[in-house]
C-alpha cells in the first residue's frame, strides 16, 4: 500500500520526484493541446446541489455520498463534473475543459485494486454539437501526442521508472469493440480479459451507464464509449448526451435510486429547450500517470494518498 510522504525512503521519494515530473509534463501537454483546440479551462466547483449520481453505473461502488448544509441548502461534495459541463456548454462556453477533483468514498476494499483512489482528478471536457467519433479522434491525437512528447522529454525519468522501452506510442486510429461482442466473447468479466490481451489502448461502445449519455430507445444502444489501457483498465469514460427533458426524466424514472430534486435545474432547462447536444468525456489524471509511469496502486501518483479505507494526516 502507499505510504505517506513522510514514511518514505530517500529511494521512494526519488520515484515519486519522477512520477511528479510525468505528471507534470502530461498536465502541460494535455492543457496546452486543449487550448490549442480553442477550448475554455474553467476552475473547478466543490460544492453544488447537483452532481454525478454514479448510478446505475455498475462499476461504481462507493461507501457514502457527502452531503452537507450550508446556508441552510443542501449540498453535495463533486463526485464529478458532468452536469456542471453540460450546463456550461450547453449556456456558455462551446468548447470547455477543466481539471476536476472528484471525491468518490470508494468501498474499502478497493484499495486491493490498485486502480482506486477516494479523491482524484479528472481531465473533463465538453464540446457543442460532436459526434462521439469526433471526440474518439481528439482523444486519440491527444494521447499519442502526449506518449510522444514525454519519450522525448522525459527519458531519463522514464527510463528510472522502467518504462521507456515498454511505452509505446499508440497507432491512430484506437480499436474499437462494441460491449455486446466483448460479452459474447468472454462473458461478464469482459473487462479483465480484454485488459490483459490489449497491448494498446483501445476503446469499448455502447455501454449501459448514467442517465445523461445518449442512448437510442429504438435499438438500446447508447452512444458512450470508455478507453482502456493495457494491464491497467479503464482511464476515461464519455459520450454524447442527452438533452430532452422528457427523455431524461424517462431515464431517471428508470433508474429508480435518482433523485429527480437533485437535478432540478438541469430538467428546468432541458425543460425549456435551453440544454443542446453536446459530448465529451473525463480522463482520470492519476490513471493515465499512473499507467505512463508503471505504478502499482494509483496511491503512488499522489504525494498524499488516498487509498480506500486509509485516511492519513495529509
Ligand atoms: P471504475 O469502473 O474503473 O471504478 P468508473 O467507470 O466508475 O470507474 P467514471 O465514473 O467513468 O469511473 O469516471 C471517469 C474516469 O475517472 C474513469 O474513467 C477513471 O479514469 C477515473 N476514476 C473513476 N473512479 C476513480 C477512482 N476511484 N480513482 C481514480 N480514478 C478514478
Ligand atoms: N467524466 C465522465 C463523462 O464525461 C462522467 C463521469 O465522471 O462518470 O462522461
Ligand atoms: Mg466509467
């Protein structure tokens, strides 16, 4: 398991300066490349009425939501971005991203994963009117821009950390596999199979998950897709969104367990047709590290970790 900072050895803290100079190096290239994209870099919310409610999504599994008063409302600590991006790029900004602390009580159990930490960051970003293939494709040049840029620029630390070989920079563009084939091929555990065959990244469609990606009613498909990373599992999940309010509220009835109150603001607009199509997707920073850097548990990207279950000083 992670230790705390203080706990370490001179050894440790010299990996940790390295995955530090990963990490570093990836969030200037990722928000330059965004940027670039004339997308707006909005800061982060903390508290808000609503947030993600991470339901049905059967690979969420927490312990507790935090709610708490303030001004006498109550509020919730960000579980993620979303409806805050469709808000904004629905009323404001087009194009958007901004990197979000995300705080998910993991059950404590999953500290064992590896791949799960209770508060992280996401890379999250929106854009009017794409297509999901659209945001594949940026995605993509994002990534094998990002893998190129640190061979070049980090080769002394990646190669510290055993990684500079074994990195590749992947062939554009990714492989896709519908959720449907993977489940006829290996069944329901799809996702570790697929993960230790993959030697790059690539991407799954159509996988059953919140409310607000787009699904077709017709044929069930909805139009979402995640990116997994070999031996190391998923690092981003997106996908087009729904905007009409009566298909949302369809969704949530659906879904029982969602609070149609939390997300008032969101039906009065959709509701008064001010919500317009959108996609985009959120990349989980201290994964997409944690993969380039060849760390054990995702506690090591951080310098005060946040492992399930184990709360330290810092
Ligand atoms: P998983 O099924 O792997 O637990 P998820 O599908 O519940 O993840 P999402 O709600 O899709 O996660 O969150 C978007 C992204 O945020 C994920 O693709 C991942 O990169 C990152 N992420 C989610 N949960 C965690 C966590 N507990 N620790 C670190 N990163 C996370
Ligand atoms: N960031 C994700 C998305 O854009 C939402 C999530 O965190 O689950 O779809
Ligand atoms: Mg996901």
């Amino acid at each position: 398991m992670p230790k705390p900072l203080e706990q370490l050895h001179e050894s440790d803290i010299e990996r940790k300066c390295c995955i530090g100079k990963v990490l570093t190096n990836s969030l200037k290239h990722l928000t330059q490349r965004f940027m670039d994209c004339d997308f707006e870099w909005l800061l982060p919310v903390v508290f808000s009425k609503s947030t993600d409610p991470l339901w049905p999504d059967p690979g969420a599994s927490i312990e507790k939501r935090i709610e708490l008063e303030i001004y006498g409302e109550t509020v919730r600590t960000t579980s993620s971005m979303i409806v805050h991006k469709m808000v904004a790029c629905s009323l404001a900004h087009p194009r958007l991203f901004i990197l979000s602390p995300n705080i998910r009580i993991e059950r404590r159990e999953r500290a064992r994963t590896g791949r799960h930490v209770y508060e992280f960051t996401q890379l999250d970003f929106e854009v009017r009117d794409a297509t999901s293939k659209e945001i594949r494709r940026l995605v993509e040049t994002v990534l094998s821009g990002l893998i190129g840029n640190l061979k070049r620029e980090l080769r002394e630390e990646l190669t510290y950390l055993g990684r500079y070989h074994s990195l590749r920079v992947p062939k554009m563009p990714f492989r896709e596999y519908p959720r449907r084939e993977l489940e006829k091929k290996y069944g329901t555990g799809w996702e570790r199979r697929l993960v230790s065959e993959i030697r790059d990244p690539v991407w799954v469609t159509d996988i059953p998950r919140e409310f607000y990606d787009f699904e077709d009613f017709e044929t069930g498909v909805w139009d979402n897709y995640d990116l997994f990373l070999p031996q190391y599992g998923e690092v981003l999940s997106g996908a087009r969104r729904e905007w009409e309010h009566d298909k949302i509220i369809r969704k949530m009835e659906r879904d029982n367990g969602i609070k149609k109150e939390n997300y008032a603001l969101l039906l009065k607009l959709a509701k008064e047709r001010r919500m317009k199509p959108s996609a985009g997707a959120g990349i989980g920073i201290e994964r997409l590290v944690g993969w380039i850097a060849g760390v054990q548990h995702l506690g090591e990207t951080q310098l005060f970790p946040k492992v399930p279950g184990v709360v330290y000083d810092l």
